[in-house]
C-alpha cells in the first residue's frame, strides 16, 4: 500500500521564477594530513538550499553548512578554496573555478553536470506543465546526457588533473528527488518516475567519465534513500516560497548528512 504524504500547497509561479534563474597512487595523500583542498561545483557543492549563505559569495550562494566548509571545519587542511557557485555548468567550472588548483593541492571535489542537463527547466516545466510537456522535456534533457554531457565532463576533467596531477578528486553525484513509492500531492507517478530515472541516467553518465579519468565517484543516492520529497523525512526542498531558489535544493540535513559522509568515504 502507498504511504500517503500531504506536502504543503505551493504555487508553481514561484517555481517557475526561482528555476529560472537559477585510481589513485600513494603519492596522493589524504588532505586531512597535508595539502590543500579546492571545492568546484555547482549549487549541490555551493550549499544553495542550506542556509547561513556567506555575505561575499555573492549569488553564488555559499553555505557555511554546505559539505565543503564542513569537511574544512572538521579536517583543517593547510587551505581550503571554496569555488563553488550556484548556477554553474561545466565549462563556468572549468572557465572561472580551477584557479586555486596547483600541483600541491591533494583533494578536490566537484558536482558538475545538472544545469548542462537544463534540470531547472525540466523540474519547472514538469511542474506547471502537463505529464506530456513534463517527460518530453525530460527526453530531451536524457539526449543531451547522453549525447553532449560525456565531452563536456571529459573537458572538466581533463582540466583539472592538469591543473592539480598530484589531487584525489572526488566528484560527486546528484540524488534522486521522490520517493515514488508515496502518494503525495503535486508530481504525478509518470512524472516523479521520468525525473527519477533521468537522475539516474545522470548519475551513470558522471560515474563512467570520472573513472575513465581515475577520478572516485560519491554516489549520494544511498544515504539520500528515505529521504526525498514525499519521504515524510525529507533532506530536500521541494517548492520553496520563504526561498524559491532553494527548490529542489539539499537541506542543511542533506549536506551533513548525505553529502559530507560521501566526501569522507572517499577522502
């Protein structure tokens, strides 16, 4: 039987306006002992979602509860770099964030791939749209992952092991968003399935282009498992009104709680 959950009622404006702008050798030591550590990425790395954002980050969003300042906190490496930045993509990762990178630079991690994909569009348009508008969006955000994503990742990648030979680099991946075994109101099955499955799909696609690169990959869907929207136990946003840019966003529980520990699983 479905377990059902009754999310509070939000206006799909909202989302619509908060979306749219929105193998390793010895020689690589942990940075927990030595080293520096430079935190890439998007809104996953950044903490958008989590609160306590830092006044110079600016509208890159910086979470002092996001996994990177937490990791940093707990660890004390010789420095840390947060880089970070809401909205980015692979090529701003690669165009306006590798510049801490150097040869004494022993961890990086990175979330790197959603907004190429355009998944602020797709969860904008399945919700205001029709389940028909919500999984041809969703098609085309799968051809693009699958098509156009690989080169994209394999660019970044290659950038950064140029950049800092000597890094463990963990890259991170996205976890799922519903728990389709729930009812709840708002996303149709058909629709929260398709989002699901494209994560996924995503999921798989940075999985494979990281290990071509001797890079480790964070699979955060396990520990996020029990949590998604309609879980009753949520670490994500669902529509946010207080903070509309927040949607769809890990909560301060999902940075300490589902991304920090992957971070030190792979450290």
């Amino acid at each position: 039987m479905r377990r059902a959950r009754t999310p509070a009622v939000v206006s799909s404006l909202f989302l619509a306006l908060a979306l749219a702008g929105t193998g390793t050798s010895a020689a690589q030591a942990s940075a927990r002992a030595d080293g520096s550590y430079v935190a890439l990425g998007d809104s996953y790395s950044s903490g958008v979602g989590a609160g306590r954002y830092t006044a110079d980050s600016g509208a890159c969003r910086r979470s002092g509860l996001a996994y990177p300042r937490l990791w940093a906190d707990a660890h004390r490496p010789s420095s840390f770099a947060f880089m970070a930045c809401s909205g980015a993509t692979t090529r701003s990762v690669r165009s306006g964030q590798l510049g801490p990178l150097t040869s004494s630079t022993r961890l990086v991690s990175v979330t790197a791939g959603g907004n190429d994909a355009g998944f602020a569009d797709v969860m904008s348009t399945c919700v205001v749209g029709s389940d028909a508008r919500c999984l041809d969006r969703i098609a085309t955000a799968r051809g693009h992952i699958r098509s156009t994503l690989p080169g994209n990742l394999d660019s970044l990648y290659k950038a950064i092991r140029e950049r800092a030979p000597e890094a463990r680099v963990v890259v991170l991946g996205y976890p799922r968003f519903y728990d389709v075994d729930a009812a709840c109101a708002g996303l149709s099955d058909a629709k929260r399935s398709a989002v699901n499955e494209a994560a996924d799909l995503l999921n798989s696609v940075i999985s494979r282009r990281a290990a071509a690169h001797g890079f480790r990959f964070g699979d955060v869907r396990p520990p996020f498992t029990g949590h998604e929207i309609c879980s009753g136990a949520s670490w994500l946003h669902s529509v946010n009104i207080a903070d509309v840019g927040a949607s769809y966003h890990p909560r301060a529980a999902g940075q300490s709680r589902g991304y920090l520990p992957v971070l030190n699983a792979h450290d």
